[in-house]
C-alpha cells in the first residue's frame, strides 16, 4: 500500500453520535487524520471543550451563541485556546476553512448551509447530515463535482461500495436494474398499525440494533428515516424512484444492495457500527484498517429478509411522492416531520399521529422551486408551524 499523506478534517457537530464516533474513528489513527476545527450545537459545551483539548483543533464553534461563555470557561480550565466562533454564521465558517474533508454531523434542515459553503468551497463532504440534501437538492446538486459527496449513512456507503464494484470501467447507472435499500424494521417491526396506537417515546426510542440519537432513532421508528433515504439514494446516484426498493432485514448486516441488469446482485455486509461508513468517507479513496469488526464467519448466521408493510409505516410511500414532486416538498417533509418528533417527546401528539400529521402539510403545501436557499428555509418554516398548529390540536 502506497503511503497515506495526513488528512485534516473539520468535524460539525462533533458532540453527537456520529461526531463522537468520527473521534473515535481520528484518536485510532494517529498519523492519518488531523483535527482542525470542530463545531457544535452548543448543549454539551464541556464535551466540545474537552474534545478540542483531546485533538488540538485550532477552531471551535457553536451554534448557539449563549453557550459561548461556558465554553470559553471550560477550555480555560483545561489549558485549551482555540478560537471561538458562534452562531450559525460561525459554525458555517468552519465549514469554509482549509481542510480536505468536511464531515457534516449536524442534525436535521440547520446543516443545509455547512454543506452549500463546504462544496462552494471545494472540501470534500462527508455527508452524515442527510436532511440538507434532500432538502436543498438542487441547490447542493447544482455545486457537487462528481465524487465531491461521500455518504455517511451506514445504507448509502453500502450502495457506493456496491456501485464502485460494479465493473472494472466504474459506474454506470444503465448496468444498474435497482437499488435495495435495506431497513431494520425497528422496534414495531412486524406490527400492525392498531397495534402501535399506545407507542410512548421509551418504546420509539428503543431501537434493536442500532445506537444513535433520539431523533434518528424515532425516525428508525416510524420508518421516516429511510424515506429520507430513498430520497437521498435518488439524488445521490441518479437512480428513479421506481428503480429503489425498501427491504427489510432486522439483522442489520446487509446495509444495502445494487442488482445489476445481469441478474447479480451484490451486497454489503459488516455488524451494525457507524464506525465503518464514517472510516470509508474520512479515508476514500483508501480503506482504514481495523475501522470496525467484521462480520465472524467462524459461526452461524440466519438474515433474514421481508417486504416493507406500506399500511402500517406509510413514511416510505410518502417519500416517494414529495421526491417526485421535488422543489420544496422534500424540505416540508423533513420540516413537518421534525417539528412532529418535537411534539410526540414532549407528549403532544400520538406515535400514529407523526407521519399522518407530515402528510397533511404535504398535502397542503403548494411545492414550488427550490431555487434558492431562502426558498427552502421559508417552505421549512412553513412546514414547521403548521404541523406544530395541526399537533397542538391532538393528545396522546
């Protein structure tokens, strides 16, 4: 193997899951990536101080400008002297600095602008924040280069990896009959709809196989998550709607495939860690050693697989349309939904109530282009206070 030049990464949202777990992935190879910035929401300053202590970052940012002060005092306290930057603004301006990768961690439709000035800038993107694209898609299509984006979804990583093993002359979608986008089921897997009428937040929260953060994992509940990610898979490999199945394997270790018009289908397969999608996007083109374990061959497995229940987790079904219909609808997707996920963990609305309260605001918005940034952001602001007006008019 040729030898690896130093990587410098700035990480966003570098005290949620997948941050923390891209530290992880940097602390275990010294010599092979450098830290240079990191930002954060601003809720967990002590783990953002210690975190720029424990890599050296030279930069620091939160999102929330109130939190400035406690972060300046932790730092302090721990001989740390980054500089300091705060608001969006802030976090967005690490996402410009000198560095070869971007890695954009940070939750739900605030990370569109980290993306749109980490390509304008010309950083390669390590892309966990999944909602900036599906809301923003043409927009963030418009100033990708071909191979600028890397997926950090552990289903997208798999669906590369599938497509970069196609054939010895690279991509080509017309070899391509569909995408499988494999899913978990999660906790209701096998349920029917009257049978998650009582659902509480513990019980959404609860996810089988996988160890991520609340909002993720409710998605992972109601299945929006991989709605999402049929959008994602859309736009990220140019495959139609009708050419991308949802499958669903509880096991978690086939994390997606690409059937070729040959008949072949190949799969990707580890145990359930975001450790190794976040390694492929931080290391491509190389591959990092002892990113995660592989699967044990040396014992017996059962997977299993079966059709998605469109009845009882209509969020997939749903995506396909607003992908479809494009323009702003995939943001007022994602924007209903998130302010959904709010009222249900505050006990405002029931567990059924989420997706159908998102098609309703779906069904009422009026999609238009998604021309600009302020465009999306008004049709994400829309879609917010209109399902958080549909949800105050319900109770568990």
């Amino acid at each position: 193997m040729h030898e690896q030049s130093l990587r410098s990464v700035v990480v966003l949202g570098s005290t949620g899951s997948v941050g923390t777990q891209a530290l992880d992935v940097i602390a275990a190879c010294p010599g092979r990536f450098r830290v240079a910035a990191l930002a954060a929401g601003g809720g967990k300053v002590d783990l953002l101080a210690r975190q720029a202590a424990e890599t050296g970052a030279e930069a620091v940012a939160v999102a929330d400008p109130a939190a400035v002060p406690a972060l300046k005092e932790a730092l302090a306290a721990l001989g740390a002297a980054p500089e300091v930057l705060a608001g969006p603004d802030g976090v967005a301006e690490l996402a410009a600095r000198p560095c070869d990768t971007v890695l954009n961690g940070i939750n739900g439709a605030l990370g569109l602008t980290s993306t749109l000035v980490a390509l304008e800038a010309g950083r390669t993107l390590a892309l966990a924040n999944k909602e900036s694209l599906i809301i923003g898609g043409p927009l963030v299509k418009r100033l990708a280069k071909p191979g600028q984006i890397l997926p950090v979804d552990s289903e997208h990583s798999a669906l590369q990896q599938c497509l970069w093993a196609s054939g010895p002359h690279g991509y080509d979608p017309d070899a391509v009959r569909r995408l499988v986008v494999t899913a978990s089921g999660g906790p209701f897997r096998g349920r029917t709809r009257a049978e998650m009428t009582d659902v509480t937040p513990e019980m959404a929260l609860a996810h089988p196989t996988w160890s991520m953060g609340p909002m993720i994992t409710i998605n992972s509940a109601t299945l929006v998550n991989k709605g999402l990610e049929v959008i994602e898979a859309h736009l990220l490999f140019d495959i139609g709607f009708d050419r991308i199945e949802v499958v669903v394997h509880p096991q978690s270790i086939i994390h997606s495939m690409v059937e070729y018009v040959d008949g072949s289908t190949i799969a990707q397969a580890s145990p359930p860690d975001m450790r190794l999608p976040i390694a492929l996007a931080l290391g491509h083109p190389e591959r990092v050693t002892g990113a995660a374990r592989p699967v044990d061959w040396t014992r017996a497995h059962t997977w299993t697989f079966e059709p998605l229940d469109d009845a009882a987790f209509p969020a997939v079904a749903l995506a396909r349309h607003v992908g479809a219909e494009g323009g702003t609808a995939p943001a007022v997707y994602n924007a209903a939904n998130e302010a959904c996920l709010e009222a249900f963990i505050g006990g405002r609305l029931p567990f059924l109530a989420i997706v159908d309260t998102v098609a309703r605001v779906v069904d009422e918005h009026e999609v238009t282009p998604a021309g600009s940034v302020e465009e999306v952001l008004a049709a994400d602001a829309w879609a917010r206070a209109r399902a958080a007006e549909l949800a105050a008019g319900q109770s568990r």
